[in-house]
C-alpha cells in the first residue's frame, strides 16, 4: 500500500461510522440484473465476485476510500453537529450523526444478481473508481459481520472490471468442508451466543468459476489484493475477521500479515 493510501485508510472509517449501518445510495452503485445489457462506461469502475448464498443471502460490504476532500467535508459536518448537540453531545471521538454527505460504504446485494451457479449468486455492479476495502457481511441493507480484525484491500480502476473471486460462508461454530475456511470453523458455543458469528473466506478467481453473462472477459482482470490492518467498527453486530489467503493474507498471533510485503499491516 502506498504512503497515501496509507494515510486516507487512518481516516477512512471516520465516514464509515456515519453510514455503516444504513444501505447506500442507489447513485453509488448499479447492481446489474439477469439479462440486463451490460455496457462499460469510462468513467465508472466494475466489480464481479460471486456469493456464497447456502447460509443465507447475505451482503457483501465494500468501503472505497475517501478522498481528503471528503475527509475534510465530513469533519467540518461533525464538528458543526457536535457544537449544535451542546453538553449532550458526549466525547467528539464516539459522537455520531446523521451524515448527509457522499456515502462510501456499498453493498452487493445478492437479490440483484446477474446469474445463478449453484448455490452462488454472480454479481456485477458498477461502482465509483477507486480503493476499496473488503469490509464485511451484511443483511438487509445494515452491516452485520466486520472484518475489523484484518481483511483485504483493492483497486478498481475507471474503465475496467476487477474480478474479487468468490465470498465463502459457514457457521463459525461448526465443523466446515471448505477447505479455505479451516482455522476459522469449529469454535463451538462461544462463536454462537446472542448471534452467530460467520467463518468468511475469499477465493481469488479461478479458472472455471462462473462468468458474468454478456461480458466480454477480455475486459476483466484478477483482483490484486492486499492486506489490511485491524481497525475499530461500532456499527456492527460482530466482528471477525476474513480468512487467510495464500500468498496474499496470513495472522501471526492477531497481527495482520501482508505475505507479498513480509511486512505487518497497520491498526487503522
């Protein structure tokens, strides 16, 4: 990750606090749907990925890094709510508000879907150009599961499709099959208390895996990802974290490894 990035990912979920737990504007995002024509706008990026949907039909969250501007516009937003709250406002650093601003907190929701394998939901939506953070699982338009402690982060770039792979879901508490999911399953009562708590796993795209109908794969590209850090979500019902990919995502003792750098990825 570059010096940038590095530095807007220290600020990114100052706006993910405001809009976290509420489904995103539709201008955000175009979720495509079955037999939908399929057209590439240059100045619109393109996400695939499909869903594990044998669970339940949950929602795949991404959060694209704000802009400095952003940034700024939403503390400038916070600050004059939190003056206008006056004593009841409580510490600045856990106040929330209703924040009007642009949202950057998407769901691919897999009642939009473009195809159907199986027990998968193939989804192609058109979103915003830029980095993005695979941030969790949701259900009905709120965030239900974060990846707070460590996931992955990626590019999408104007003009193109990047294609994430497959999103693979069990139940924390029980024994599971998939093999990428193994060290995340099996935990017994404690992963299943008020809520149960989900085993998430990401597998980078492969040959063979299902394609989005009607476009051309000359255009689509494999997800280069790399690891993000723990960061801290209140606007959730549970935290976890997404599931060791080779060569790209590895724990050692609750630190977040990015394997191509060698290097530890940062608390956010």
């Amino acid at each position: 990750m570059n010096k940038s990035l590095s530095g807007l990912m220290a600020s990114l979920f100052l706006l993910c606090a405001a809009s976290a737990a509420a489904a995103q504007k539709e201008s955000e995002i175009r979720l495509f749907k079955t037999g939908e024509p399929i057209n590439i706008a240059s100045d619109k990026a393109y996400v695939a990925i499909r869903l594990d949907i044998d669970l339940a039909k949950y929602s795949t969250m991404i959060l694209r890094v704000p802009s400095r501007d952003e940034i700024d516009a939403y503390e400038a937003a916070k600050k004059a709510a939190y003056d206008k709250k006056g004593a009841k406002a409580g510490p600045y650093e856990s106040f929330v508000f209703d924040y009007q601003g642009r949202p950057n907190f998407l769901a691919l929701d897999p009642s939009k879907r473009v195809a159907t394998a199986g027990k998968l939901a193939v989804m192609f939506a058109e979103i915003p150009a830029g980095d993005y953070v695979l941030y969790g699982e949701g259900f009905g338009g709120y965030l239900y599961q974060c990846f707070c402690f460590g996931t992955v982060g990626f590019k999408a770039e104007p003009g193109k499709v990047v294609d994430l792979g497959t999103i693979l879901v069990a139940k924390a508490w029980e024994p599971s099959a998939i093999p990428e999911l193994a060290g995340e399953v099996d935990l017994g009562r404690t992963a299943v208390m008020d809520y149960g708590l989900l085993a998430v796993a990401l597998r980078p795209l492969q040959t063979g895996d299902t394609a989005v109908p009607g476009l051309d794969q000359a255009l689509i590209s494999r997800a280069q990802l790399h690891a993000v850090g723990p960061f801290v979500e209140t606007n959730t019902t549970l935290a976890n974290r997404l599931a060791a990919i080779p060569g790209v995502l590895a724990y050692d003792n609750g630190r977040v490894i990015d394997v191509a750098s060698g290097s530890e990825a940062l608390p956010n």
